[in-house]
C-alpha cells in the first residue's frame, strides 16, 4: 500500500522533478494564492478540465485553480513560470478541438469566477467585461441598454474562449468575428506580468465592441432548397445560416419543429422597418428564383426564439440522433464563389464513408461545420471521422481556404496547419511563440 501511494504520489505532477517546493509544497503555494477552497487535486475535477466537447483523449490537468481576479492569475502564472510548471485556460470547455486538454499536465486555470461586467459606455459603444462572462450572461445584460454583442457561435462560450480562437457565428457576414469586436485585451504574460493590448488609460480591463440600437427592427427568414447549388446571395443586410436535410431532420426530432426535411437556408434580416420590408421582398425573388421550394418567415420574437434556438441546439440535436455517441466537428473556410462546389463535394463525400454526419455553417462568410457521430471507442470508425476530416481540410485549402473557420487549430488540425502556411509560416509561428512564452508553458502541445 505504501509503495502504491508513493507512486500515485509522483503520478501527479510529471514535472514535479523540476518543482523545488515538491508537490505538497506547490499545491501550497496555490492555496496560498486563491484560498484553499478554490484549489483541487480530486480525479473528478481534473478529469472534467482534462476535455472539452471533442472526441481528443489525453491526460488531464495535475492541479485546477479558480482566481477571483486579474491579480491572482498573475500571481499563479508567476508561480507556474518560476518552477516551470504548464499553464492551461478554462472557460466553459465548449471548444471542439481539444484545447483545454493538459497535454503535459500542469495547472489550470479556471476562469469562471471571473464573470463580472465591469462597465458600460453606451455612448462609446463599448462594455468592459472579465474573462469569464459568457455571451448570453452579456447580452442579458445589456438588454435594456439598447445595445447587443453580435458574435455568436451557438454555444454559450465564455468571451476569453470565443476570443482564444477567433470565434465566427451566425452574424459574422454583418457584425463581424471577435478579431472585429474586441477593442483591448489585458494579458497576463507567462511570467505574471501584465500587458494592455491597446494601452492602459482608456480600455481597463477587456473590452468587447457592441453594436445595436434601441429602434432596429428583427426579423427571421427561412427558405428550403432543392439543391446545395443556390447558396450564393447579393449583399443584403442579412444574417445567413445553413442546414442540410440530416440537420433539418435532427432539429425537427430534438426541438419538436415541423421545417420542411430539406438544405435550408436561415436568414434574419436587421434594420428599420422600411428597410426590412424592402430585404425579404428581394430575398424571397431571389430564393424562388433558384428553386426554392417556399419561402417563410416568423415576425414575432417568440417564433424567432424557437427557429433560432433549433439552429443553437444543433451539436445536441445531432448527438441525439444516436445516443451514446460523441460528436466530432469540423469547420472549413473557402471563397464564397467556392462554397456550393465544395458543399456539394463534401455531401458526396459523407455519403461514401458510409458516416452519420450532418453540415451546417454560417455560410455567408465562406465558412461551414461537418458534424459526425462516432463511438470513440471504435478504433476503425474514429481512423474513417478523423481521414473524412483531413480530407475536407485539405479541399479547402485547394480551393485557396482554410483549414479551420472558427475552431482553432488546437490538437487535431496540426498537420493541416503546416499544409496550409508552410514550413516558413511555421517556424514564423514558432519564434512569436518563443517570444511571449521562452520556456513553452502556455498551454503547451497545441498548434505549433
């Protein structure tokens, strides 16, 4: 028994020969730091931080900590830094490409603590928020300011996840992706030291752009297609979302719809009321113009709730299609005159795998998801998902895209990184790396 210990004992921390406090003594120190109450060794909370929504497997965190303020993760970074200790952010764990995992054990940081809204300047236009904050906790708040935060992923991120990879959403064609939205950044440097992305007087903390206003009008719109074809649209104030007939129907059984089983083309149109009656008209011509089976559309916020939320749940509809199974996404970017060739490839090639998976993206900007089920513990059908994914990667990246519109590179997009920006843009990613972080314990393991 005692032997059993002593192993278990070294098992956490892998890198504890470097630690010159031992383990004991560095869990300690992180106590001492944010209290004890809010530091956990249990293999319950480790193994919840060690992954995110996606089917990557590997070993989780050896320590996770909640601050309660900006001071305190500087505190703990410097803590990390000096006895050489990995560092690994936690949002929501909503992510899908494995970034939240402790590929080299360490600490994590847990930022859902940090969820307060520290300012709004409505007549700039711009709020102040924590890390923690998630988009719908913000834009509830916001509500009866007038104003709206715009980017929207699906998932109710945290603003510091959306914003470590980019996040894109249905309204990216209008508004903007978060490289649009946020202002100013304040950044906590491996060392502990704290940096202002845009200067320190005017934008305190981490300042996100809203846009909106009190008077504009919303409406949703939606229009089945008869074929994967007609997805090019003229440059209306509209925000497009699409669903294919697998999404279509798994939305139907898990929100209890009644939408026609068929490509579907999601619009919401934004603007005064003069301007929105002008917009549906030109988008319903255009719609039946290229085959559209019909045209409808919802006014009321209720009904617009309830089609958008099919739309948000879409991750959990498919999952719900076969219980059990793990849903595995990933996300291209192409030129927008690309779009329909390679959406048509891409439902070609679903159906030759033999796979379950269903497309659905925020196409307007060239960008869409493929979204497969697979039992993670069926070796032949993982290696089928994961050959599927890299060969979307790759015809997106012939047709002069990306590899990843909004997921991030993370675990599972590595190689395809180096196809796409080359070994020069590699080793350019490496140095910038090795500048911020010399001892490679930001979150290491990813990306590069």
């Amino acid at each position: 028994m005692a032997r059993l210990l002593r192993a278990a004992t070294w098992g956490l921390f892998p890198w504890r020969g470097y630690c010159s406090r031992g383990t004991k003594g560095f869990v300690e120190a992180l106590k001492a730091v944010v209290g004890t109450p809010y530091v956990s060794t249990a293999a319950a909370v480790r193994a919840q931080h060690g992954q995110d929504e996606s089917v990557h497997r590997c070993q989780p965190p050896d320590a996770v900590v909640w601050p309660q303020n900006v001071d305190q993760v500087s505190q703990v970074a410097a803590l990390c830094y000096s006895q050489g200790v990995p560092i690994i952010p936690f949002g929501t764990g909503t992510g899908i490409e494995g970034g939240v995992c402790a590929v080299q054990g360490g600490v994590c940081i847990n930022l859902t603590h940090m969820d307060r809204i520290l300012e709004l300047n409505a007549k700039d236009f711009s709020v102040v928020v924590e890390p923690g904050v998630t988009r719908k906790t913000l834009n509830a708040y916001l509500r009866d300011s007038g104003l709206w935060f715009p980017v929207d992923p699906g998932a109710d991120a945290s603003l510091c996840g959306m914003a470590a990879t980019g996040a894109s959403g249905t309204n990216a064609v209008r508004y903007g992706t978060m490289k649009d939205n946020v202002l100013n950044l304040e950044v906590v440097l491996p060392d502990g030291r704290l940096l202002h992305t845009a200067g320190r007087g005017f934008w305190p903390e981490v300042p996100h752009h809203v846009v909106g206003g009190s008077s504009w009008a919303l409406r949703g719109h939606w229009c089945p297609l008869p074929a994967l074809v007609s997805l090019t649209w003229p440059a209306l104030s509209l925000v497009p979302e699409f669903l294919d007939d697998v999404m279509m129907d798994a939305c139907n059984r898990h929100g209890k719809l009644n939408c026609s089983v068929a490509p579907t083309l999601f619009l919401e149109f934004h603007g005064s009321g003069q301007a929105l009656a002008e917009q549906v008209q030109q988008a319903e011509e255009i719609a039946l113009h290229n085959g559209a089976s019909h045209f409808s559309w919802a006014k009321e916020a209720e009904a617009r709730s309830q089609l958008w939320a099919a739309r948000h749940n879409a991750w959990y509809a498919m999952l719900a299609l076969r219980p059990g199974s793990k849903g595995y996404s990933t996300d291209v970017c192409v030129p927008i005159s690309r779009l329909p060739e390679i959406v048509v490839q891409t439902k070609e090639d679903l159906k030759a795998s033999g796979l379950t998976g269903a497309i659905v993206g925020h196409v307007g900007d060239g960008n869409f998801h493929c979204i497969l089920l697979v039992d993670p513990d069926d070796a032949e059908e993982l290696r089928r998902v994961k050959a599927f994914a890299e060969q979307l990667g790759r015809r997106a990246l012939a047709l002069h895209g990306t590899c990843t519109g909004e997921h991030g590179i993370g675990l599972g997009k590595r190689q395809l990184l180096q196809e796409e920006v080359g070994a020069v843009g590699i080793e350019t990613m490496r140095q910038l790396k090795a500048t911020l972080d010399p001892r490679g314990l930001m979150n290491p393991g990813k990306v590069l």
